[in-house]
C-alpha cells in the first residue's frame, strides 16, 4: 500500500512545485509577505480541520523527494519551500503561495 501511494506522490508532487514555482513568477508584483500570509491562512485551515498530517512513515518517502525538488527549485523562489501530507481520499499534491506543498 505505501509503495503505490508513494509511487502516486512522486508522479504528482514535481507537477505540485512545478507550479508553484511558475505561479511565484507570474505573480512577482504581490508582495512577499501578501504569499507568505496566503500560504500561512490554507496552512491554519488545513490545521483546524485535522487534515495535516503531523507524523506517518510517509514522511520518509517525501522528505528524500522534497530535499531534491527544493534544492532545484529554491533559487528561483523568494520563500523556503515546506512540505506537508494532508489527509485526503485520492493521493494529490498541490502548493500554495508562500512556499507550502
């Protein structure tokens, strides 16, 4: 169960970064800390309803995979990128401003 669901993470999860990193380009006029608060209010929501996941031995697949998407994507991005696992029913990724995936 975990390699598929970690082999879906890995197909889905450089689409996610991809993303964020040319949605940061197109939107380069938005002030830093406008993506920063962005990011951090669908962080806190996420967080109220219980849907991020604090600790899962699927941390130890991501963090491998998301050291390497933040080293290549970092220099073209004004935030540290975090990466978190959201309980939901179909595995997916997706970013937000600010630098959250």
């Amino acid at each position: 169960m975990c390699n598929t669901m970690c082999r879906r993470w890995l197909m889905v999860l450089p689409i996610a970064v991809i993303a964020t990193v040319i949605a940061a380009q197109a939107a380069s006029k938005a002030q830093p800390d406008d993506e920063q608060q962005v990011g951090q209010q669908v962080f806190d929501e996420l967080k109220a309803k219980g849907e991020i996941i604090a600790s899962s031995p699927l941390y130890d697949a991501l963090t491998p995979i998301a050291d390497a998407i933040a080293r290549t994507a970092q220099p073209f991005y004004n935030h540290p990128f975090k990466f978190y696992l959201v309980h939901e029913q179909q595995p997916n990724a997706f970013s937000v401003a600010g630098g959250t995936v």
